[in-house]
C-alpha cells in the first residue's frame, strides 16, 4: 500500500469515528431544574421561564441528531390537546414535521382553523432524567400522553440561544415550546 493510500485508509478511519462519536455520544448530563434561577448543563445555561403541564395525543415526532439543538433536545413532539387530541377529526388532518418545525393540512375543516392553531403545537423536548429520555425515546403517533416540567430558555457558551413560547396563542417562528421534562408518561 503507497503513502497515499495509506493517508487516505488513515482518514477515512478518523472521519467514522468522529462519526461514531457524533451520532452515539452519551447523552448531556442530567441535573434537575431548579426554578427561579438559571443552572448550567453541559456547555449551556438552562433558565426556567414558567412550569408547564399537558395531557395531549403525539400528533408527530422528528428526532434530530445534527442540529444546534440536538443534543439537549434530541426530539420534537407535534401534540394535540382538546379538539386536536380527538382520533376522528385527526382521520381529517395530515401532520407533518421537519427542520424543527410542524405543519398541518387539512382538506375540509371540521373545527375553525384557529381552534387546530390554539390546540396544537411543535414542542422541543429536553429530558430531565434517564427514565424520561427512556419513554421519550420509544413514544410514537397516535398516543395520549402526559408530561410536567418547565418551559425553558437556553444559552450556550458559544452563542446558541433558545427561547420557549410562553403562549398558545401565537403561531409561525417562535412559537414552540421548548420544555424540560420532568416527568413523562404514556396513558394508552
């Protein structure tokens, strides 16, 4: 084998396990929220902005492993509470997520748009503990589940910056929750 060859064999080595390292890093260290005071977390600031707490069905889910986000909140849930939560006029609706965000389309409206708007939304899940992680990991569409924690804001050593919605009135960029979940539980 030349030289080059070699170099090329030892690259490509580095690259997978770069790779390796990347997609299969343990997940950022768990520590508890503690309300009224930002604490940090592996290379973040974590800020509690406001409690929260939701029965909803999981409309969608999108786990992301690349983006700036991922490694607090490696999964995104679309939920749907009161109306949104109901498998009939759910039959109506195609859910779709991507890049972070959700998106609904409906041929025929059962219910106003705005009630779709108001009891629906993307939310950033950030696990609080190995056994949210753990259920978090394994939910899919189509179940009703719990969860408590709080809305958050992050900021990170190197700039990042992430903010909760504090409204279910609002709609478009900005308007996802980002939730440190304390507590998550399947009702089916």
């Amino acid at each position: 084998m030349s030289a080059s060859q070699r170099l090329i064999c030892l690259l490509a080595c580095l690259c997978l396990l770069w790779l390796g390292w990347v997609m299969f890093k343990p997940a950022a260290q768990i520590v508890h929220a503690q309300k009224g005071g930002a604490y940090p977390l592996d290379g973040y600031r974590i800020t509690p902005l406001e409690s929260f707490s939701l029965t909803a069905r999981v409309l969608g889910r999108e786990d992301y492993r690349f983006d700036a986000g991922a490694r607090l909140s490696p999964t995104d849930l679309a939920l749907g509470w009161g109306p949104m939560a109901d498998p009939q006029l759910l039959a109506t609706i195609e859910v779709s997520q991507g890049n972070r965000w959700y998106y609904w389309q409906a041929d025929k409206f059962l219910i106003p748009r705005r009630q779709i708007e108001i009891h629906s939304a993307n939310m950033h899940m950030i696990p609080a503990n190995p056994q949210v992680a753990a259920v978090l990991a394994s939910v899919k569409p189509g179940e009703r589940i719990a969860l408590s924690g709080q809305l958050v804001r992050v900021d990170g050593d190197d700039g990042f910056s992430w903010i909760s919605s504090l409204s279910r009135e609002d709609t478009g960029a900005g308007a996802c929750e980002l939730v440190w979940v304390e507590q998550f539980s399947r009702l089916d």
